[in-house]
C-alpha cells in the first residue's frame, strides 16, 4: 500500500500560500482554451516558491494531454532532503483557496493575537446581505467564532473569490473611514477663490 501525500505549513506560511493561490485562480481564469499537445514542452503555465524558515513550497501549474492542474511541492533541508508534493486539478483551486479563506478566518495567523474576546453566538436577524455589480456580487455577513463577533465581506465572480473580516470592535472606525473616502470635497471658499481683477475703491 502506498503512503498518503500531504503538505504540512504554519498558518502564517497557509496565508502566504492563500495569497499565492489567489493568483494562480485569477492566471488560471483568464487563460483561454486548452492548446497542449503531448511531446510539446514540460507543460508549465506558472511558477511560485514560497519559502517558510528552512522549507520549500514550490507551485507549479501545468497541463498536459489530460488537462491543466497544480502541483505543490514542500522540500526539507538537509540532511533528511524529504519531498512531499501533491496534484490539484486546476478547477479545484478556488474550493481549496475558499477553504483556506474560511480557517484562516477561523484562527487566524500564528502572529495575530486574539482581539476579540472568545465565545459568543449568532444573534438573531444578524443574516447575510449581498449586492450585485456587472459579474461580481458582494456579501456581508455577521459572524461569530471563538474570538467574537466580525462582519465577513466577501467578493465573487466566475472565476474569483476573497473575503476579509472586520472584528467588531473596529465597525465604528471602518464605517468612518467609507464615510470619509466616500464623502465629496468640500466646495473651496468662495469668499477665498473671490475676483482677482482688484477690489473696489
């Protein structure tokens, strides 16, 4: 029986990774029809590496004559030199990043310290809202984990999905920053920007 292939990462190197994979879905997007013959190249469409202490995390998407898929492999430094890799299909990007959106809103990273106080449920009514503008829909939704409460805003399209949390204790100020970057200029004095010919006598 053959062993089981697994990656293994910190949750700072996971949101690195995240990251990295947001990328890869938005490159494997826009990417137009299969046009790989067998024998033509090593397949390879992009390349990443993450480096995390003495690891090695290396993305690579390829395609060949089954299709288009990524391929991630983790190496250790000397003198153990193991390799563990595993294989993505390239449509299964987005479900692993939209995972990986949810634990790491979960838990956060290894660096961030608790700002909101544990525990606490749903309160009722707190539900989800969304809009839609041309492809992309954007969804607000009232949370609770064990650090407390936090509005998850989250973009969609097609192709593409991201999402960020606002701890609650930060609504106040991030609903005064829209309003500030939302607000027009005020109009200039007029009595300032007033004739410039002279004034009368």
């Amino acid at each position: 029986m053959g062993g089981k292939s697994r990656l293994v990462m910190d949750m700072t190197t996971a949101a690195e990774f995240h990251d990295k994979l947001t990328e890869f879905c938005e490159y494997y997007g826009a990417l137009g029809p299969r046009g790989y013959r067998d024998g033509e190249g090593d397949g390879k469409l992009k390349s990443e590496v993450i480096y995390a202490g003495d690891r090695r995390y290396y993305l690579d998407l390829r395609e060949n004559g089954r299709g288009r898929f990524l391929k991630v492999a983790m190496t250790l430094p000397p003198p153990s030199h193991d390799r563990s890799q595993i294989v993505i299909p390239a449509q299964g990007m987005i479900d692993i990043r939209d995972t990986l959106t949810d634990l790491l809103g979960e838990f956060g990273t290894d660096g961030q310290q608790d700002e909101l106080p544990t525990g606490g449920t749903r309160e009722p009514g707190e539900g989800k809202l969304s809009f839609k503008i041309d492809n992309k829909t954007f969804y607000f939704d009232v949370q609770n984990n064990r650090r407390g409460k936090y509005l998850r805003v989250s973009e969609i399209s097609p192709n593409y999905r991201t999402a960020i949390n606002i701890p609650h204790q930060s609504w106040s100020q991030f609903k005064e920053l829209l309003r500030t970057s939302t607000a027009p200029k005020e109009a200039s004095n007029v009595e300032d920007a007033g004739p410039q010919n002279g004034s009368r006598s």
